[in-house]
C-alpha cells in the first residue's frame, strides 16, 4: 500500500518541501534559496534567514504538493527538520508543520538535519550497510559509521567552524562572491589543483576536524604578501588574479588532503562496504573525484548525492520520515526545537 511522506526543511537559509513515495521515490522536491538575500552580507543573516521563511514557507509546501499531483488528504504524514540549524529558521518550519499536522490529523515526525544529509545518497542509489559517511556543508563537517537506516555511530566532527563556512570565508578575505565554494574551485582550477602554499593540516592525529586555524593561515599567508590589511579588514590586491587563483588551489588541496586523511584513519579501524560523499561540499568536482581515486585505491565504491539533493531539500528529510514512519518513530505535537 503506498504512503506518502511530506517533508519539511528550513534549518538554515533554504526552504524546501518535498513528497516521497513508499512506492515511487521522488514525487517532488521544491526549493527557495536565499542566496541573492545574503549575498551582500558574505554569509547568513539569521533574522533574514527567518523573515524570508515566513514569506515563502506556504507557497513553497503548496508547490510541492501540485508538483507531485497530490493534496494534503492524501499524505500519511509530515516529517520536519526540529535540529539543528538556526533557531528563527528552524522555528518556522516547525511551527507549520505542527499546525497542518494537528489541523489535518496526520502524523508527525521531527527529523535531524544530518540524519537527513547521512542518507540522501540513499534516495537515487543502493548503497551497501555499513558504509563510511562524510558529511560536509557550510554548518558541519562530520564522519559517521552508517550500519542501517537510522543506525549510524558517529566518528569525528567539527571543533569548530564547518568546512563550508571555511570557503566562504576565504572568498571573502579575497573579495570573491558568496557562496564561495564555486569560485574557490573554479579559481583553484585555473590554477591546476596545485599546492603552492602548504597551508597545515589540524587534528591529524584526530578523526575531528577543524577548519578555524586553516582559516586563520590562509588570512597571514595573504597578510604576509601585502594583499591583506588586518586593520582596516580589506583585500588589497584586487586585480591580482594569480594570488587568488593560488590561494584557492591551495586551500582546496588542503581540504582534500584532510579529508582524505581522516578517511585512512578511519579505514585501519573500520571496515565499511562503501563511502558516502554528502552536504553541499559534495557538489565539489574536485573533492569528488580525490575521493573515488581514493575508494578506487582501498577498493571501495564512492556515493554521492545528484547536487539536489546534497544541498539542503525536502526530499532527504522526506526519505528519512518514510523509514522512520516505517519503523513507527513518530513525534508528538508537543514536539520542540532540537528534541
């Protein structure tokens, strides 16, 4: 018998509704971004953030449900994003999810964001149990050990600043657009993937990561060629294309050479089938690609999300409120923000 899952997601600057089919997969899967909104700020304004859901939530939801041909009688139940994320954003989610739950009497289930993130590969691929999760976006950076749907061990995460943030911070030393994950690497590119700076790997002898002190020697490397004022926090080599583009290579190797990194700690103590490359970062080519050289090189297959479903999307939360449902762990109407 088909259910349908409605799911719900604003946990930061993006607002998504999505349909899942037991039966069909994907019926729809809407998204409002607020990129241009934040652009001017280099990053996200939380107050923005949450103002904009509170315009788009209704019609974003109310796209999702035509897009898939179906009406709110016809969905079993609402699945929402309740952690973690910023809490105006994540509020209004919640808030409308609970309200259309209790009006409509459907049932409810408040989904972890990164359980979400953990298995969106799932939604288009048969990736084997247990398999090794790198989560990576402008909020997290983490390693799990995924052993069933809903059962996942976390390994390492981020100290302090996510690896996401970490590009768009260093865009932004550099004057660059926001989001800065697609210059860095079309920048990087240009460059030919090369390392001209040798910036340091934190935590190594760590599966957690950190990316504030990567940040940080970024800065002085540019402060130590004249090309930044700490003072005055301004980028003072403006129409210097080569430092930027050597900058951004070697940022992005260094990235990559951590990740791959924490991957071999990982590997002389777990045994995983396979490798999951997930979050925003994942859309990445580069990062990508290290990454199955990598699983080529250990014998394991590398997974990764279409790119609409490693950005932050209804439909990952739907996917993970079908099992759930499935596994009878819904939520009450008393349910809050991070529970």
């Amino acid at each position: 018998m088909e259910s349908l899952i409605f799911g719900i997601e604003t946990s930061c600057d993006e607002i998504a509704a999505a349909v899942y089919s037991n039966t069909r997969g994907v019926l729809s899967n809407e998204l409002y971004s607020q990129i241009e909104l934040h652009a001017l700020y280099g990053g996200v304004v939380p107050e923005i953030a949450s103002r904009s859901h509170l315009e788009k939530i209704r019609p974003i939801c109310e796209a999702a449900l035509a897009k898939a041909g179906v009406t709110l009688s016809d969905i079993s139940t609402i699945a929402v994003t309740s952690k973690p994320g910023l809490p105006g954003s994540l509020l209004v989610g919640l808030s409308f999810a609970k309200a259309i739950a209790w009006a409509s009497g459907k049932n409810l289930i408040g989904i972890n964001h990164l359980e979400g993130h953990i298995f969106s590969a799932c939604i288009e691929q048969d990736i084997p149990f247990p398999f090794l999760c790198l989560t990576v976006s402008g909020g997290h950076t983490a390693l799990y050990m995924v052993h069933d749907y809903g059962t996942f061990i976390l390994l390492g995460q981020t100290l302090d600043d996510a690896a996401g943030e970490a590009f768009d911070k260093i865009a932004k030393f550099m004057n660059l657009p926001y989001p800065g994950g697609p210059v860095i690497e079309k920048l990087a590119a240009e460059a030919s993937f090369q390392d001209f700076f040798h910036y340091p790997h934190p935590m190594k002898h760590s599966l957690d990561f950190s990316f504030s002190g990567l940040k940080t020697a970024v800065l002085y490397n540019l402060v130590s060629q004249g090309a930044y004022d700490l003072k005055e926090k301004r980028f003072l080599k403006n129409d210097d294309l080569e430092l930027k583009q050597k900058v951004a290579s070697s940022f992005l190797v260094c990235v990559g050479d951590i990740f791959e990194h924490k991957l071999t700690m990982v590997l002389k103590e777990h045994t995983p089938k396979a490798i999951a490359f997930v979050g925003g970062v994942a859309c990445n080519r580069y990062l990508g690609d290290r990454l199955r050289t990598f699983g080529n090189k250990n014998g394991l297959t590398v997974y990764t999300p279409s790119k609409q479903y490693c950005t932050d999307n209804g439909a990952m939360i739907a996917y993970v409120g079908n099992y759930k449902a499935q596994q009878g762990a819904f939520s009450s109407l008393t349910l809050d923000l991070f529970d």
